[in-house]
C-alpha cells in the first residue's frame, strides 16, 4: 500500500510520446463505503507546448474533502479500528489525449490521511510499506496514570502483533490481529494488564513477515502529578494520526469577552436616567487557556512543531485553536532543562449563538 499525505501537493505526471493533453480521473471513497463506479472527479490539461509535454495534477485538495478527524474516541485499553472517517481510498486512472482519443497510461490506488511532508523531503512525498505507525517512535512519550488511555495510530493490511511488556522485557502481554483490508487501528500506549508503574514497552511486530519484525518500538512512561490537574491534549499529527501529549504543569485561564457598543437615542426629552445612553450588542466571549508541559526530553521539539502545525486540536474533549504562533526549541545543552508553555483559545464562544 502507499500512503500520501494531503496537506501537502501530492502530483500525478502524465507524460506520453504525441499527447495533445492528458485526463486523470480519480475514485475516491472511505472504508465500509462502496467504491465508486464512476469518477469523483474528472481532471484535463492541454500540454503548454509541442515542446513542453509533461503535464501534473495536483490531487491532494481533491482527496481532502474525504478525511474528517473530528476528535479522538475515548476507550478502556483495548486496541480497536479507528473511525474511517480519518482516512480514505483514491484510485487515479490516468490518460493521454492524442488524436485518436484518450489513451489508458496506468491505474493507481493510494490511501491517504491529513499529514504533512516537509520541505526538505521535496516533491511527491508518500509511503510504501504494508505496516506504518503514524507517530514518531523516536520519542518517549509520558502520560497521566489517571486520565484516560492515551493512544496512537497504525495502518496495516498485514498480519500484526501488538507486544506490552515492562522496560526490563518482562510482563509481556501480547495481542494478534490478521485484518481483511487496509486498517487503520487505535493502539493504547499501555493497557490493563499492562499498565505498569515504571514505564513500559509497546511494540508492533508485522507477523506476516518471515521472520517476524518489528517495526515500531515505544517507550511510555507513566507520571504521577501530585499538585496540578493535568490536561490532555489530542491534535492530529504530521502523519495524519491522531497523537496525544499531556500537560502536567500549571495552567493559567482568562475570558475575553467582545460586543459592539452603540449610543442610544432617548425615549423623550424628559429621559430616564436610569436607561444607559450607550448600550452594548452581540457581546460573547471566548476563554483562553495556557498550559505547562512540566519536564521533558530534548527531542518534544518535534512534537510542538506538529502540534503548532496542526489543524486540529483538542484538549480535554473540546475543541481548541493554537494561540501560540511561535515556540522556542529548547535543547538540553543551552536550555538544561526543557518545558514548554504554549497558549490555545476554546474554539467556540462562552455564549451560545449557534444557529
């Protein structure tokens, strides 16, 4: 299977000896839906010049009206699919006009998420593999011992085997999963039975493979925050998954409240002093909260990159914007020890005004 991620330009080059132009059509449609039978979308160029023949299509907004990650599920540890809404299918038929008609070049099927590439990676970034974890398993990560089970994202259409065990191997519980399609599984960084008080392993081992590898290794380390309510915050990541960092620390609130004032004319020349003369409309607010991540490995950096780069983001279940627009990242050598303090805004107003 291959992976594109659609916040980035994701091209479909279409370059044939005598084309005149070229058509791509693409299917595009979510798991447990049926895949459509005629094209989603219908996509023609002309080439520029007799010269200049090579023509790309950029398909990434087009595919993006098909993911909607609303908000993660909350659930008691247990691995389970992910809402397959997060992702979708795209089938790209490609084609050259020539003067006898449109000619068949090739047919592709990707999945895609709303992840990102970077700028350096260059052009047409995409996965191929059978087996990806979307969250970086370069970082430890620390979550609260009694919120919630925090969890993390795979795509499969392997054979796969999900691994707990303590930090020194032992206490292992392991769980096998042999999905029919392409799966997007929820992984809950500990579980029941393996919710360890000193930190603990989660590996995931493609088992179709021969010998069985491993593909992903995390270290999940459990905190205890003796002082401060700590909050959780869920945001979609680079790799399009959903991705979980908890703030520990002290956190501080404040409502901003906003309306539109006007000076009012009196109700007769004899007026009642007890009726203001200005008066103010429409007012609502918006509350805004700042939050501490307490101590933490050199290497969050990358993690509050993508969590100022997301588009998404919850905290605590409800819905939040990113009021921080920038973050120094710290490194151990200059900054010794690392936190960072990042500013959101409740993405809906105090006041219901919905209508």
């Amino acid at each position: 299977m291959t992976l594109i991620y659609t916040r980035s330009p994701y091209f479909i080059s279409v370059n044939e000896t005598g084309q005149t132009g070229a058509r791509i059509k693409l299917y595009i449609w979510n798991k447990y839906t049926t895949e459509p039978t005629t094209p989603t979308y219908i996509i023609s160029k002309n080439i520029p010049s007799p010269t200049q023949t090579e023509l790309n299509f950029n398909i990434s907004n087009y595919v993006r009206e098909f993911i909607d990650a609303v908000a993660p599920f909350d659930f008691g540890g247990v691995i389970e699919e992910e809402d397959p809404a997060n992702w979708c299918f795209v089938k790209v038929e490609s084609y050259s006009i020539e003067s006898g008609g449109d000619k068949f070049v090739g047919e592709t099927t990707y999945i895609a998420t709303n992840g990102y590439t970077k700028y350096q990676t260059g052009v047409n970034g995409s996965v191929s593999t059978n087996l990806i974890s979307l969250a970086d398993d370069n970082i430890k990560f620390y979550y609260d011992r009694v919120e919630s089970y925090p969890y993390f994202n795979i795509l499969t259409d392997h054979n796969i085997g999900v691994k707990y065990s303590k930090l020194d191997g032992t206490s292992t519980s392991y769980y096998a999963f042999s999905p029919t399609d392409i799966t997007m599984y929820a992984v809950p960084f500990s579980e029941s039975s393996a919710n360890y008080d000193n930190g603990n392993l989660v590996q995931i081992i493609d088992t179709t493979e021969f010998p069985e590898k491993i593909e992903s290794t995390f270290v999940v380390m459990p905190v205890c925050e003796p002082k401060y309510s700590p909050v959780r915050c869920a945001f979609t990541n680079a790799m399009g998954g959903w991705q979980v960092l908890t703030f520990f620390k002290a956190q501080t609130n404040n409502i901003n409240v906003k309306g539109s004032t006007y000076k009012m004319m009196p109700s007769a020349l004899d007026y009642n002093i007890q009726r203001p003369q200005t008066k103010s409309f429409n007012i609502n607010g918006s509350q805004t909260i700042k939050l501490n991540s307490g101590w933490v490995d050199e290497n969050y950096s990358d993690i509050i990159t993508q969590l100022l780069l997301s588009e998404t983001v919850l905290l605590d279940g409800k819905p939040v914007d990113v009021k921080s627009q920038s973050s120094t990242l710290k490194t151990s050598l200059q900054d010794k020890m690392i936190n960072y303090e990042i500013e959101f805004e409740y993405a809906f107003g105090l006041i219901n005004d919905v209508i």
